[in-house]
C-alpha cells in the first residue's frame, strides 16, 4: 500500500496486521475495528478517519499522525481485545493533568500542608 491512495474506503474488521502503508493516502476511511498491528504508517494522512475500536498494538505511526488519531481514538478491538487508545500510545489526559503542579484539575495540595510548610518558612524582621 505505499504511496496508494485510499481515501473514503471501508476497512472497517479488515486485518491489516504487518502492511506497509508508507505515504498512503487514507483521508476519511473507515478503520473501525480494524487490526493494524505492527504495521508501519509513516507520513500517511488518516485525517478525519473512523478509528473506534482498531489496534494500533506495535504499528509505526507519525507522532503528529499518532497526536490527531489520539483525539478520535476509542474502543476497544472485537477480534484482540486491544484499547485502541492503549494500542496508539496514547497518554491519558487526566494523568498528565495529576503530573502538572500548577493545573487547577490536578491534585491539589491541602490547606493543612499549606500552613505546616509556612510555619517552616523564616521570619525576616523588616
């Protein structure tokens, strides 16, 4: 399938595993349910592409490509009981909301902690 142009077609419970798709053109198509594991699929454009419930389980992906399918991606595969978003490599939001400090969705740090830590701080006479 490299350099193939195939947009808009129905791949939809079709196994894919091991195909070589470099360059493929594969805007709009339906991958749901899908199995592309370790298949390589760089520089392939997948825009706007259904994707619920494909495994991406060891496929080679575009990070900007893996970044736009994360978005959309959902389901898990009926045939490998793959999570499509697991398969893609996709980080979970609320994981990386819990790692960033100063997120308001993040956890937060108690008022009891806030005080302990300024009972520590020196007081400086002014």
């Amino acid at each position: 399938m490299m350099k193939g142009a195939f947009p808009y077609t129905d791949f939809s419970n079709a196994n894919l595993s091991d195909t070589l798709a470099d360059r493929a053109v594969l805007v709009e198509s339906n991958f749901d349910g899908a199995i592309l594991a370790r298949s390589v699929l760089t520089r392939s454009d997948l825009t706007g592409s259904s994707i619920k419930g494909a495994d991406f389980t060891n496929a080679l992906v575009d990070r900007a490509q893996q970044i736009a399918l994360c978005r959309v991606a959902d389901g898990v595969n009926p045939t490998t009981g793959a999570d499509t978003r697991q398969s893609l490599g996709c980080g979970s939001r609320r994981k990386r909301l819990a790692s960033t400090p100063s997120s308001a969705e993040g956890p937060q740090v108690s008022e009891a902690d806030k005080e302990a830590f300024r009972a520590t701080l020196p007081v400086y006479r002014k």
